[in-house]
C-alpha cells in the first residue's frame, strides 16, 4: 500500500544528506514523499524529484543562550526557538496535501507538535548520535566515554541530569508553542521523544555505545549515507603501483574554520611518506592552500570510489564520513572540530578503529598517527569488523519497514 509522507528536514548538509536518503527509500517502496525545509534546500529537494514546501513564519529566539555555542544555541536556534513557527507550518501543510505520516528531523521540535495535533503518526529521526539521552550511555554533548566502572556510571549519570535541566530550562518556550497546538504541556523536555511513535537512529547500534536498554519507541536503523549533489567525478592521481599508504583527507563540508589543520594534514601526509587526496568541499577554495606534489587537492569526489582506493581516513568525525569509512573497512583519524563530533571520535576510539587527534595537532603529531594507523594492522582489523554490521544494517532499509509500521497500526487503531 502506498502512503503519503511528509519531511520536515533541517537543510544543513549533514541532515538533509541523510533526509533525501530516507526519502529515496520510500519512493523506492512506492510511497509519495515530500518535504518541509528552509529555502535553500529547494535546490537538492526538487532535483532529486521530490515535492518542496517552505517555512513561511519567522521564529521566535530567546535570550537563554546569549552568547554561548555548542548544544545551548542550537536549543535556541534549531529546537526551541522555532518550535511554535515550525509547528503552524507544519501544521498547515499536512492540512494542505493529504498526509499518512510525519518523518521529521528529531532536532525539529515543532514539526513533532504539529503531527500531534494533526492526530497523524510520527517518527523522529536523528541522522547522528541519539539527542534523548539513552539509558545508561553518555549524552551528546559531554565528550565522555562509554562506562566501564561504577564511578564511571556516576559520572554518566550526572552528565544526563545535568544534560537534562538545561534542556529543561527551554520547556516554557516548548510548552507554549504546544498551547498554541491545543496540546497539553509537558513536564520535562525530554517526554517529547517519548510522544513520537518511532525514534530512529540512523547509525549502527555496533558503532554506538551501549544503552542499558532502548525505550520502546526507539530505533537502529544503520546510516543513511547519501551521494552529494555536488560531488564532481574523479581520476586517482596515484601510481597504480606506488606501493605507498593512500589517505583521503575530507573534512566539514561547511566552514568551521578548518583551513589551517586541512593544510597541516596535508603537510603530515607528505611528511609520513604517503600519498593523499584531500576534498575540501563548498565551503574553502583548492588555491588558497599549498599542496606537496604527493597530495592532490580536490573541491569534492566522489568519497565512496576515493575510500576503495585508500588505506585510511582522515575527518572532522561527522558521522556521515566516520560511517562511509568504516563501511569500507578503513580506520580513521578523527579530528574534532565541535557539534557532535567529538562524540563520534570517541566512538571511533572506543571500537579500535582509529586515533583522536586535537584539531590544532602540529604535523609531526599527525604524521605519527598516520604512520601508526597505516602500519599497526588491530586498526584496520577493528574498521573491518565494524564494515560488516554497518554494510549489514545499510541493506536492512529499516527506516521503510519502521514508517509503514507506525501508518499500519495507526490505521488499525
């Protein structure tokens, strides 16, 4: 049976990538899809052929936030902030074209409000680690690792609570935009994820730390790893028999400011004897950057043909390019850069399949990690065995299995 979904998606590449993903899928199975975004997402949302509607409202901002980063501006800016206007489009477009269901970016509060008041069913999903805490595992944002000892449980413990009350401190900006929906309030921010029918995690549960156990609600549906619009065809550059170790060097796809470590892994690679490719993306310009002659500068490639070429990895840790490397077996230097990258690094570190570096490591510090990850062979080994669950989960589509069961027993109720 075909059913009509609407996406709310937030349009940074590192969402919207994965949206379209999931939307593919659908379409794939028959269903008509179509999204809910900001303006420039048009562009990619009409060439891969799916129906585009725009956020009309301007959000309310607080001052909560004022001058800080990370996780509290985001609260301000993407969650709460413009949970009501979210929410009266949202609400208006499922008014406008009949809808079956609500697939929603879980960081788009709003759009959650107004499948609740629409009385249609709703999945949220998160395109990184989970935003809801999970029981017993670090919460985004608090750079700790998976527990190993009672203290360490109190430590996570903490984390949560503490993750949790400044949340907490954004609910009658949350509550208001609910009022303004007929819905009642909430008492904690949190019980929003708990409202939805589905929470889907798009990554691999053999890559994430473990939960002590999952809500009912939630979901491991593997990565949605998507082909950038942008992303140019690409010749190696290499002999093809060198012999010598191959690093893809990739990191954010928009600026964070990542010039200067671009240039010193660059150097680095040289220094270490291998040879590189390194895509810069959108966001910075090939010319403005010094290339030895073993290391070739790209504006973009295609990263899945790059990474059958290579040894290994070298990335800000988003976990879209953590997935796509370790779906091809190659371990990774993960160098953080904010957002929830560091999160992802220490994952990457957890499992074995990489090294964590600062993202002003000096050169002969990146070299080492590269020859280390390149010759130490439990790194590679590590990747390999994190391929198979991850290709395994990709093949799964269980993102589409996951939406028609919601719209199934919605319609049973």
């Amino acid at each position: 049976m075909s059913y009509n979904i609407l996406i709310a998606a937030w349009g940074g590449p590192g969402h919207l990538g994965p949206m379209l993903t999931a939307a593919c899928q659908l379409r794939q199975h028959g269903h008509n899809v179509r999204f809910i975004s900001r303006a420039d997402a048009r562009t990619d949302v009409a060439s891969a052929g799916f129906g585009f509607a725009t956020w009309q409202r301007t959000p309310s901002i607080s001052a909560i936030a004022r001058g800080q980063d990370g996780l509290p501006y985001a609260y301000d800016h993407l969650l709460f902030g413009p949970a009501a206007a979210r929410a009266a489009d949202t609400r208006e477009e499922i008014a406008r074209t009949p809808t079956d269901a609500l697939l929603s970016d879980s960081a788009l509060f709003g759009s959650t409000l107004a499948a609740e008041a629409a009385g249609i069913p709703c999945a949220l999903l998160s395109p990184t680690i989970s935003l809801r805490p999970l029981p017993g595992a670090p919460p985004l944002g608090s750079f700790l690792p998976a527990p190993r000892t009672t203290e360490d449980r109190s430590i996570v413990e903490a984390a949560t609570v503490q993750f949790t009350a400044v949340m907490n401190k954004w609910l009658p900006m949350l509550n208001d935009a609910r009022a303004r929906q007929g819905l009642a309030p909430l008492d904690c921010a949190l019980q929003l994820f708990d409202r939805a029918e589905r929470l889907l995690l798009a990554m691999s549960a053999a890559f994430d730390f473990a939960a002590d156990y999952l809500p009912k609600n939630v979901r491991y549906i593997g990565p949605l790893l998507d082909s950038a619009s942008w992303s140019k065809p690409w010749v190696a550059p290499w002999p093809a028999r060198s012999g010598r170790p191959r690093v893809l060097v990739s990191f954010s796809t928009t600026n964070q400011g990542q010039a200067g470590a671009l240039q010193r892994v660059v150097n680095a690679v040289a220094q270490a004897g291998m040879d590189g490719v390194a895509t810069v993306g959108p966001a910075l310009d090939t010319a403005t950057f010094d290339a030895p002659k073993n290391v070739t500068l790209l504006p973009s490639a295609p990263h899945d043909a790059v990474m059958k070429e290579v040894s290994l990895v070298v990335a800000h840790a988003g976990h879209g390019t953590v997935s796509r490397a370790l779906r091809h077996g190659r371990p990774l230097l993960a160098m953080p850069m904010g957002r929830d990258q560091n999160d992802v690094a220490l994952r990457v570190e957890a499992h074995g399949a990489g090294l964590i570096l600062p993202a002003g490591a000096s050169e002969t510090e990146i070299a080492g990690a590269l020859w280390r990850l390149a010759n130490e062979p439990q790194f590679g080994l590590a990747a390999r065995r994190l391929a198979e669950a991850i290709t395994f989960d990709i093949t799964q589509e269980r993102l589409v299995s996951e939406m028609e069961a919601i719209v199934s027993a919605y319609r049973r109720e």
